[in-house]
C-alpha cells in the first residue's frame, strides 16, 4: 500500500511539474509586418499609427517589422508574419511575385490581415492595372471618388458581437477624414460591421453613395481580415472607439 502512495506522489508530482513548466514557458512572439508609404498628406496619420502600434506591440509581445514598398514580399518572406497591417499602402504598384504571395497567405490562411485606407484604392492608377483579386478580396468594389474637403461624420456599429467591435460603443463620430465612395457596397459579398451616416458629413458633402459601409470582413477568406475605410487624420487616434477597435483587431489576428 504504501508503495502505490509512493507512485502516486511521483507522478503526481511529475505531471506538476510539467503543468508548471509548460506554464512558465513563454509565449513566441506575434510578427507582425508593418506596411507604410511614410510621407505625403497621409504622412502625419501614418508616423502616429506607427508610434501607436510600436508601443501596443511592446505591451502585447508582439514584434513589429516596417517596410516601405512591397518589393521584398515573397513566398517565405511572409511566412515570418503572423498579421500583415497594411497602415498606409496602395493595392498596386506590387510585382507579380508579391501579389502571388499575398494571395496565398490571405486564401489559404497563412496569417492575418488588417488593412487601412489607401488599401481600397482600386481601380487604374498611374499605369497600373487594377488588381482584381484585391478587388474581390475587399468585396468586388472599385474605387470611383472621395470627398476632398476633410469631415467629420458619425459612424454606427452593425455588428456589435464581432471581435473587431466588442466594446465599441454604439455610435461615434470621427473626425477629419477622407471619405472614399466605391461603384458599389461591398455588403454582398463582405462582413458589414460599421457604416458611416452620410447626412452627418460636416461640413456638409453631396459626395455620396448610399449605404456606406466604412468596416467590413471577408468571412470566405481563411484569413482573419477587417478593412478600415478611415486612415487620413493623426487625430484618430484620440479617439476611443477607433483606438478599441484596432486594439481589437490585433488582439484577434494574433489569436
């Protein structure tokens, strides 16, 4: 009898001792891949986004890694990655080998991605063809306008159970920004999670396209993913519920 007692406190104690160091053991880091433009009149939104994220990465263990261009995404560069955060990047001016590459990580779920802005920016552009999976990606839109004067207007969530908006509360308003407006809603074939109320541009905009979507998530993708219309203002990042949301956003693709 005594014996038995004896095995039982040995592996009792083993299986402790596992559970402890299994505990203990830290968790690897989360690489994210930091897409900017720096410069230009989006350049004071980016050099803040960047500071911001910077110091969210320290505080969650995640490692961040800038680039400039596209130029070195291939195959096994972004099998470093974890999340792809495309801060302030246009969908062209990519070679064939990195869109190939992203492609990939996106439709066979390879890592995450959280895009901004200048992402939506589809259509011809400086003798660059539209890159039509992009396009489907994002909700088979095409980029037709946007509202030059900066405004203000209030955004309303939709889907407030989504990781992306939990928390957030319902109604907001941001400030200074760039209104892109798209041939079509990308509601049919996307994730609606947030939609800006064009009534409440201000200053007042005859630049508008109905049901406006300004968040959104492509759920046939094995990819996590959210698009965030907004990126323009620093002042963003005052913002509570801009702030939660891409807290959010890099807390779920990190997941």
């Amino acid at each position: 009898m005594r014996t038995i007692i004896r095995l039982l406190v040995a592996v009792s104690a083993i299986v402790v001792s596992a559970l402890t160091t299994q505990s203990c053991t830290p968790k690897e880091p989360t690489q994210v891949l930091l897409l900017t433009e720096r410069g230009g009149h989006h350049g004071p939104f980016t050099a803040r986004g960047v500071e911001w994220v910077a110091e969210f990465a320290a505080e969650n263990n995640m490692v961040v890694t800038e680039i400039h261009n596209p130029d070195p995404i291939n195959k096994e560069y972004l099998e470093q990655f974890d999340i792809i955060l495309q801060l302030d990047y246009v969908p062209y001016t990519w070679s064939d080998e990195a869109q190939a590459a992203f492609e990939e990580y996106i439709d066979e779920g390879k890592g995450n991605w959280i895009g901004f802005h200048h992402a939506s920016l589809l259509g011809e552009f400086d003798g660059w063809p539209m890159w039509e999976w992009f396009s489907d990606f994002l909700g088979g839109i095409r980029y037709q306008n946007y509202i030059p004067e900066l405004a203000s207007a209030e955004v309303t969530i939709e889907n407030s159970n989504h990781p992306v908006t939990k928390g957030v509360t319902e109604k907001f308003v941001l400030p200074d920004d760039e209104w892109y407006i798209f041939d079509r809603s990308p509601r049919e074939n996307a994730l609606v999670l947030a939609t800006v109320d064009e009534n409440t541009y201000e200053p007042a905009s005859n630049i508008k396209m109905g049901d406006h979507p300004v968040v959104w998530s492509n759920e046939a993708k094995k990819a996590k993913n959210v698009y965030f219309l907004f990126g323009h203002s620093p002042k963003l990042f005052d913002e509570p519920a801009f702030v939660q949301m891409l807290s959010n956003a890099l807390i779920w693709c990190a997941e």
